[in-house]
C-alpha cells in the first residue's frame, strides 16, 4: 500500500508539472531582419501561437529549425491554455495559431469569418484507463463512474456523443469532472472500480508513474467505428483570414514548414522527444512513449481537411451546438488554397 501512494504521489508530481508556463505575449511584429531571406516575402516575420501539448508537439521541429537558420522567419510562443491564445488573435496580434477545433469554429463565428483553419495538428489524444485490463470498449464503461477533465468542452462532448451512439445514458455512467489530470489520477486510484479519460501526454504520464494502470482503448477509434466520418479531430491551426490574403507565399511557407516538422517528429521520436522537452512540453520518456505508440500529431491540410473536419463538428452540432458557435460553419472556413 505504501508502495502505491508513493507511486501516486510521483504521478501527481509529474502531472502538476506539465502544467509549465505562459510564454511572454506576442505584441507587435517583430522587425523584419536585415537580411531577407530568399523569395520569402521581404523578410516577413510569421507570428505562431500555440497550447503546449499535442498541438504543439508537431511545431517544434520548425521553431528549432528557425531558431537556428541564418534569418528567422517565424517568432513563436506556447501558451497553457486557450484562453490567453483568443485576444491575440482577436487583436490581430498573432497570424498563426493552433488550438482546439471547437474553439476554431466559434472563433469563426465571433470573429464574422476573420479566421480560417488550414491545418489538423492534432486527432488521437483521448484514452480511457483503468485498473482493469479487460476493458477494451465504450460499452465496458456502463455501471462504472469515469472521472475526467474538460466539463463542457471537447473531452465531454465527445464522451456524450459515445454515449449516444452506444445506447448509454448517465443512468448507466456517471461523469465526475475534476479540474486537472492530477485530480483525475488521484481520484481514480482512490476508487480503482472506476475509470478514467484523460488527454494525451497525461494518459501516458499516469501509466508511467503508476505501473497498475492500463490504457484501455482510444476514444478516437470508438468515434471512428460508431460515425462512419473518421476519427476526433482535436486540434487545427487557425490563420487570420487579413494575414491570409496579404501573405500568401508566407502561409504556404508555413504549411509546408509545419508538414515537414510533422515528419520529422513521427519519424525521428528520441530526437523529436528531446525537443519536446527542451520547449517545456513535456519530458523527453513521455514525449517518445507518445510519440511512438499513439500518433497523436498530424498535419492534414486540403479536401481530407475539410471533409474530416466537417464531420466532427457536425457531431458535435448534435450534442450541443454552443461547443461550434450555435451553428455549423460555412464553406469559407476551411483554406484550400
């Protein structure tokens, strides 16, 4: 037993620690170098906001790449949550930004059709876990209480939907949301009959630090199974639709950039978890189990985009139409250029 509760108290550590810290915010564009780098837009320098996690996992190959080329192109900064990321975009303050899908489309409609998404960045990162290895399906949940975070954002509304699809009500489970994974991990193993969802690192941080722990099944495959529309889809990259139309040439640039660090990450994990490391995401061991074993980044861009998309937010629209902005974004959301 004491063995146990020093195995937990090592998890919450881990898990408080991930919470890191707000970079500086990004105010006005930096000034453009004083030598330019070729064909790219009179040294024009592309402002990227993103929320450290799995959003952001698949950026830092090109934030590294950048800090160490001969003329910048890119300023960067990470933030804890989406909440800091919104006014800078509102404020024309960032050009670039990844977030939540959610959030992107009811940026969308806040904004009147000031932003428009260009990417996925990220898809499979919510897991159930347990203590019991058997459970292998949504299904398995009934009878059980599941502790989670995210009460009306995206984790919840993807569990409704779930539990929707599987002929589940909260009769049958009973969602208790804590405010943090730590919380979350604590409770579970107070109550080691129920079970857990938790976001990709932290579901493999608690395995890590509590060897009884399994990760039972991935909610982006019960999503996939049950909607016929692919897999969750939560997280994109944003643009503001002004920056857009000014700079072409620099958005390609940039989804180029972001496709090629993509590559690199899920192709190179001990390096690619080692630059995670270095700009406060999470620990390397982490990084690379993540990286390794649950793909949780992307860089999906075009029609696969849009048709992936589309089909997540109008499951979402069927379970609360406040988690998109009250109605279903247009075709102008979506940059195919």
């Amino acid at each position: 037993m004491k063995k146990h509760w020093i195995r937990l108290l090592s998890a919450v550590m881990a898990l408080s620690l991930l919470a890191g810290c707000g970079a500086k915010p990004q105010q006005e564009r930096p000034e453009a170098p004083e030598n330019v780098a070729p064909g790219y837009e009179n040294g024009l320098i592309t402002r990227v906001s993103a929320l450290k996690g799995p959003t952001s996992m698949g950026l830092v190959k090109l934030l590294a790449d950048d800090e160490a080329a001969e003329v910048q192109r890119y300023e960067g900064a990470m933030y804890t949550a989406a909440d800091e990321i919104v006014p800078l975009i509102a404020k024309g303050e960032t050009d670039i930004a990844l977030i939540p899908t959610n959030l992107a489309a009811t940026l969308y409609q806040k904004t009147e059709g000031g932003v428009q998404v260009i990417n996925i960045n990220a898809g499979n990162v919510l897991y159930a876990l347990s203590y019991d290895e058997s459970l292998q399906h949504m299904e398995g949940l009934k009878g059980k209480t599941v502790y989670m975070t995210g009460k009306g954002t995206t984790p919840e509304w993807t569990v409704r939907y779930l539990m929707q699809q599987n002929g589940l009500t909260d009769a049958d489970i009973m969602l208790e949301f804590k405010p943090e994974s730590a919380e979350v991990l604590s409770a579970l193993s107070a109550d080691p009959t129920a079970a857990a969802i938790l976001p990709q690192p932290f579901a493999t941080v608690a395995m890590m630090q509590d060897q009884e722990l399994s990760i039972n099944f991935s909610l982006s495959d019960e999503w996939a199974a049950k909607s016929g529309a692919g897999g969750t889809v939560t997280g994109v990259t944003i643009v503001r639709r002004a920056f857009a139309e000014e700079h072409p040439a620099a958005l390609r640039q940039f989804l180029d950039d972001h496709a090629a660090s993509v590559a690199y990450m899920t192709e190179n994990t001990a390096d690619g978890a080692r630059l995670i490391e270095e700009y406060g995401i999470v620990g390397a061991a982490v990084a690379e189990e993540v990286l390794a074993y649950f793909s949780p980044i992307s860089s999906v861009s075009g029609e696969e985009m849009k048709t992936s998309i589309n089909g997540y937010l109008s499951a979402l629209y069927e379970i609360a139409p406040e988690a998109v902005g009250g109605k279903m974004p247009d075709e102008a959301f979506y940059y195919l250029g």
